[in-house]
C-alpha cells in the first residue's frame, strides 16, 4: 500500500479536505492510493462517505496525535 502522492491538508475545515482529496484523485490512475492528512474531525466521516460514492476504495485509516490518515485507492 505505498502511497504515489501524500496531500497535506491540515488546517483545512470542511468541505475543502474533499475538494482537494477529489483533485488530487482526478490525477492517478486506476489503482493509485492516495494518503491524505487532515485535522478536521469531520472528515473521518466525510472522506469515508466520498470514497464509497465514488467507487473509490478507502483501504485504511488511523488517528495519530491528532491528524487522521486515510489511504485512498483510485478504482
């Protein structure tokens, strides 16, 4: 599960983590993954809703010291 591209979007409150998180998508290909970095509590939930809408696959997430990851795999 290595990561092509890490997107920093800490700081950012809702909804831009998605806005950016979609941008950089748009940019892999099928079956990239994606890690992306947010503070904002809300995009545990969000990021989890818009991976499933989109038919991406969120593979993994975790809270460390109070920055969440998720990894993303482009369908």
């Amino acid at each position: 599960m290595e990561p092509v591209k890490v997107l920093d979007a800490k700081g950012l409150a809702c909804p831009m983590p998605i806005v950016k998180t979609r941008k950089e998508m748009k940019e892999l290909e099928s079956g990239q993954v994606l890690e992306v970095h947010a503070t904002d509590k809300g995009s545990k939930a969000d990021i989890a809703a818009w991976a499933s809408s989109t038919g991406n696959e969120l593979i993994k997430q975790e809270e460390v010291n109070g920055t969440f990851k998720f990894w993303i795999k482009k369908a």
